[in-house]
C-alpha cells in the first residue's frame, strides 16, 4: 500500500515513515510543506494520504485544504487528517463530499503503532477512522434533522463506535451485548436513515458521514 505523508516536524515525520515501513506500508513520499504535498498527491496518486492540518508555508490549514484539492481532483482519494485539536471546521469539510475514506485522528491521542496503523488501512479501504473527541465535539449539540431524531439512544452509541470505525464484535464488546444485537441496531440505523440495501461495508461508511456532517452542521 502506497502512502504520501505529509509532517513538517522531521522528527515526527521520520518516526512515522519508520514506523509505516515496519508494518509494511511503501512511503512513496514524505514531504514537509503544502506546495510539495500537491505534486506529490498529483503525480504519484497514493493509496493513501496521511496528512498534518498545518503545514508550511501558511501554518493554518495547508496540508487539510491540499488534500482536499487532491480529493476534489480524484475523487475517493483516502485521506487521514492528523491535528493537535479538534477543529470542527475542518472536520465538516473533510466529510464534506460524502465519498467515504476519511479519518481525523489526534496526535497525542494515537496510543500505539498497532491502533495508527490500523485507521491508516481502515481510511485506504474506503472506511473512516474519527477520534472519539471528534465524534463528541461533532454531536455536542442534538441535530435537528428529523432523520437523526428518529435514533434512539442505543443507536446513537452504535453510531458513535461505528464512526470509530469499529466491527460489530468490537461494538458488542464495548456495549456489552449481543452481536445480534449490534445486527439489529446496525439495520435499524439504515432503515432510518433512508439507506438502500447495498454492501453492509458501504452502508456503514454512509450512515456514519451521514450522521457526523449533520452533527457538524450545529
């Protein structure tokens, strides 16, 4: 899996292409600064993009806002936003298109090697992979659209580990009940959300866009 990382801070940057390389991911290119991030998103079209919210020369949303020229230039292009803090903002705009493929997670939340890299491969196949400080921050107000009301307390937590990008086994773990349980909640969520029977995979990445950007929208 071809990965372009952007990080202006060398001794993050290297750490991360070493530690990518141990698990098997190809670097094609580890780049520090807005301008050399889109021609490397241009020219190589990576598997995935792993990319810092602020990067040279601006320092304010460079590395975010290439990315999403990349996305807009190759649609579905999976992109895993890296940030010091939660900017709803940003957040909104990386869901913006609905194409599924996203992540944000938080630097000093990424606990261990294992945990990073997973949401890398879960971004690259197409999934999300949201920060619960994300999700909360994203949802601290109740959305007023009629669809999202219509989800009862249980499956707004569903939702919220789905948007974490966990399974179902993971979800029933976490909530302490059934997989069959977590199956009728997951179905419930889609049925009132208004999402057509399709791959169960591409449903989950909907209803969770779905239900983030309205969050985002408060």
């Amino acid at each position: 899996m071809r990965v372009v990382l952007a990080e202006d801070l060398f001794l993050l940057r290297d750490g991360l292409v070493r530690m990518l390389e141990a698990f098997g991911f190809e670097i094609a290119a580890a780049v520090e600064s807005g301008p050399e991030l889109s021609r490397a998103l241009a020219e190589l079209k990576p598997d995935v993009a792993v990319v810092d919210v602020r990067l040279p020369p601006s320092f304010t949303d460079e590395g975010l806002q290439c990315a999403l020229a990349a996305r807009r230039e190759t649609p579905g292009l999976p992109v895993l936003v890296l940030s010091q803090h939660v900017e709803q903002l940003y957040a909104r705009e990386l869901l913006a298109d609905g194409m599924g493929g996203v992540g944000y997670l938080l630097k000093d939340r990424v606990f261990d090697a294992d945990q990073f890299t997973d949401a890398v491969r879960r971004v690259a196949a197409g999934g999300t992979a949201m920060d619960p400080q994300v999700i909360s921050q994203l949802l601290s107000r109740r959305s007023r659209d009629r669809p999202m009301e219509k989800l009862t307390p249980r499956e707004r937590e569903v939702m919220e580990l789905m948007a974490q990008g966990r399974s179902n086994t993971a979800i029933a773990g976490e909530l302490f009940v059934t997989e069959r349980a977590v199956a009728k909640h997951t179905s419930n969520i889609f049925t009132k959300l208004g999402l057509a029977p399709s791959d169960d995979d591409n449903r989950r990445v909907l209803a969770v866009l779905a239900y983030l950007d309205r969050g985002a929208r408060e």
